[in-house]
C-alpha cells in the first residue's frame, strides 16, 4: 500500500517571471507535461482574486464547449486549467481580449504545447505570453524555487567563475539517485521506494497514452506507440536519425516523425538543435533527442542503471527551465563537426556562447577538454571561457579558459 503524504508546496523558478508576465500581457499561458505541478502553481497565484475553472471537470469542460461567453464573462480575472482539452474556448478568449486588453485577464495552463498543437486554429499573437512549467530542477526539490548557477556564471567575468561556484551552497548528491527519481513532484519528493516510483510512471505512462495522446491525435496502435516511446528513451543523449529509428520500431518514417511532434508537443520529448553558425566548418544538423524528465525515460526504458547520458539529460533540464524562467531570451543547441568534435551544451547569450561538456566521471582529465579547446578556438572572442562539469569533487581550471567543476556545484 503506497500512502502519500500531503506536500507543502515548494516555491517554483517561474513564478516570478509568471506574475511579471500577468502584468503586462492580457493573457498568460503556461504549458508544460502533466503533472508538473502547474495547478498547484496557478491554485496558489493571488488566491481568492481570480476565478478558477478546470476543464477536468465534466460540466466545466461542457460550459467551455458550449456556453463559452458565460464561462468567461465578467471582470474577475480568470484562471482555466487543462486549457488543451478545449482548444475552441480559445476563440472565445481572442474575442474577450479584443474588446477588453486589461493585463492579467486570464492565466491558461495546459499539458500540451499550444504553438505546437495542429488542432489550434485562433492564434493568440500579440494578446499573449508563453511560459513552460518543466519538471523541477534540483534546486527547486530543495526548496529554493531556482535553477542552477547559471545567471550567475554569465553575469560574471569568467576569471571569477571558480569563486562564484565555490561561494555556493550546496551540497554533494549521487547524480544517479536524482537521474532515477527525475523532477515531477510526486516521484521526486513523495516516494522514496523505487517500487512505488514504477507504480507511479507506470500509470503516468498509461495516462498518457490513454487519455491525454488521444485529445491530440488518434493512436490506434498503442503497442506500436509503446514501442516507439521505449526505443527513443533507449536513445537518449544521441542525435536523432527517424530513418534509423523507424527501421529498428518497424514504423514508417511519417509515422515516427508524427509521433515525434506529439511527444515534444506533450512536453515529454526535447530534440536539441545543432549550433548551425560556424562557417568554416560543415556542422551536423541532426537535433540530439533527450527527455524532460529522466526519471520518467529510464522506465520507458525498462530500468536499469543511469548512464552518462542521464547525467547530461539532467543539465539540460536544468538549463531548460533556466531558460524558459528568463524574460532575457537564449538559446541552447549542441556542436558538432562533420569529423566528430562536439560539445554537449553551448548557451547563446547576448551573441556570446558558453560551451558546456558533461560526463559522468570522478577523475576529469585533460583530454577530455579537447573538443571544449577546439570550440573556443573556433569562436574566439565569441567564445566564453568553457565549463566542464563531472562527477567528482574537483572544482578547478583544468586547462586555459576551461573550468572542471562538479555537477552538484552548478545545479
């Protein structure tokens, strides 16, 4: 018998840039995987000064459908849940908003990508923001309601990047443990048997694929579904080749490729685009595939120990958050060279990169940094000095304008 206790909310890295958003635009919509946590986080915005309306709720969903007009009438500002589930009300919304442009007027949330959904006609351009609830990071398990250092490691100057991440408080974690028990809260912070975390992504997976993948598009093959689910979370951390991948499910490729897009628009799959400015070296334009929460892509794939893969999934989930967090834009993207040089992470930043490699190792040695070395070299002084974090205790300069940290000292 599983007994979850109830959890004190823990502050999340968005809400910050959430209210900021409500203040300005007329609508707000936050997207995200299902069970985030983004109820709990618009249940607990200004509660009592917005009306909130699920459309888990059958009559809710029906007055959405059919009376929208009543369901978003009046000058309370409005809060609407699962907005996927009635992506029509939407219309409706559009109309609100042009009579009436007041900020804040109404917070959508949904477990599907709504820039990337084909069933939604009404574009919200110009009328509203986007803002995506990943799973939590480390540090917002911890209660800090923040991503890793990298705000931080920009805002200085790289000589001072060693005293930076030193002056931290944090503490040291075996990256394994995070990787298995990955950020959705329920998993994350409830349960602490990894049988009760199979019970819980089990059904989190039948969920989805029962319920919520069928509002999107029809899958009348669910095996074949599965089986596609389990060969990408097999995939993790390597460049996508659909090709490659529908031959080894035995799919045709216009079958992967849909599916691909219902995954990243269900905010469960992220495919990682190629750093495509280099112009004296041809790059590789393949996306690498990870998952938004690691946890959940090593049942897909039927357990086991995490591997170094992992490691770098759980970096990019934080910088993922990170990012979508920030009102500054950035961008993140690998590199690769057509004869194998590459680099995990680079993050674009004001027309500056900070190249980023991950491994799993305690014992980080020069060789590792090469391709970090052949980066910088190639940027130049577009090149900020290069991280390389690892899974020891070293925090130092392992070689010019490379820092060897560990991973625990930036998320």
């Amino acid at each position: 018998m599983i007994i979850i206790h109830a959890m004190k909310p823990l502050p999340r890295l968005v809400s910050t840039s959430l209210m900021e958003r409500l203040r300005v635009m007329p609508a707000v919509v936050v997207t995200g995987a299902r069970q985030t946590g983004k109820s709990t986080l618009v249940e607990q915005l200004l509660p009592g000064a917005r009306r909130l309306h699920t459309l888990d709720d059958l009559d809710t969903l029906a007055a959405a459908r059919h009376d929208p007009h009543v369901l978003l009438g009046g000058r309370t500002p409005i809060t609407i849940d699962e907005i996927q589930r009635a992506p029509e009300l939407l219309a409706a919304v559009k109309r609100a908003i042009d009579i009436d442009r007041t900020p804040g007027r109404f917070l959508l949330t949904g477990s599907a990508n709504l820039l990337l959904m084909q069933r939604v006609s009404e574009s919200l351009a110009g009328r509203a923001s986007y803002l995506t609830l990943w799973p939590m990071t480390r540090a917002e398990q911890q209660g800090h309601g923040s991503a890793g250092a990298w705000s931080e490691l920009l805002a200085a100057k790289d000589d001072d990047w060693l005293e930076v991440l030193a002056s931290r408080k944090c503490s040291p974690e075996d990256w394994r443990s995070l990787a298995i028990r990955g950020g959705f809260p329920t998993p994350a912070l409830a349960l602490k048997k990894p049988p009760q975390r199979d019970i819980w992504f089990d059904g989190y997976e039948r969920t989805y694929l029962e319920r919520d993948l069928q509002q999107l598009s029809a899958i009348t093959a669910l095996p074949d579904f599965r089986r596609l689910l389990r060969a990408t979370a097999l995939r993790t951390g390597q460049m996508l080749n659909q090709s490659e991948l529908a031959r080894d499910t035995a799919l045709a490729q216009p079958t992967v490729h849909r599916w691909l897009n219902l995954l990243e628009a269900s905010s469960l799959v992220v495919r990682l685009p190629a750093c495509a400015v280099n112009r004296t070296k041809r790059l590789i334009k393949s996306p690498k595939l990870y998952w938004a929460d690691t946890g959940l892509a090593l049942h897909l794939a039927g357990g086991g120990t995490p591997s170094g893969a992992h490691l770098e999934n759980l970096v990019l989930a934080d910088l993922l958050a990170w990012r979508d967090a920030r009102l500054e834009r950035a961008e993140l993207m690998y590199w690769r060279t057509a004869t194998g040089e590459e680099v995990d992470f680079v993050v674009e930043e004001s027309e500056r990169f900070l190249p980023v490699e991950v491994k799993a190792s305690a014992r980080p040695r020069l060789s590792d940094t090469a391709h970090l070395r052949t980066f910088r070299a190639e940027y130049g002084h577009r090149a900020r000095a290069a991280l390389f974090l690892h899974g020891g205790t070293m925090l130092e300069w392992i070689a010019p304008g490379v820092l060897a940290a560990p991973w625990w000292r930036v998320l």
